[in-house]
C-alpha cells in the first residue's frame, strides 16, 4: 500500500483533532489493478486521476469526532 498527502499536507494519519464542534472524518480504500508507481506523496486530485480506470473495487468509512469538555 501506499499514501498519499492528507489535507495536513504530510503523510500518515494524524487522528481527529477538530478546532471546535462534531467533525466527520473520511477512511477511504480502493483495491486497483496495478500498481502506481513514481507518485512521490500525490495530492488527492492527481492520486484520484491516476487511479481512474483501475478501481475494481471501493470501500469507505465515515466517523466523527467531538473533543469532550473537561
């Protein structure tokens, strides 16, 4: 498997840490027919491009997150 750059711009996951309020969080994972090579860390838009054609199947998770007040 390989990542890709999150909307932190780095690589990896970071756990939720919403600023405020309840925030949905996106777990995507896609099965393909070949393998990427020479991405480097793509952004979401050139990962999603490069993956068109070659999905054969797709799951995704959607939870959400709310620091508790202490």
């Amino acid at each position: 498997s390989v990542e890709g750059t999150t909307s932190w711009r780095r690589t990896g996951y970071g756990g939720p840490c919403p600023p405020i309020g309840r925030h949905r969080y996106f777990h995507k994972i896609y099965a393909l027919d070949t393998i990427l090579d020479n991405l480097h860390n793509p952004p979401k838009q050139r990962l999603e491009q490069e993956m068109k054609g070659h999905i054969l199947a797709h799951a995704e998770v959607v939870g959400t997150y709310q620091k508790s007040h202490h």
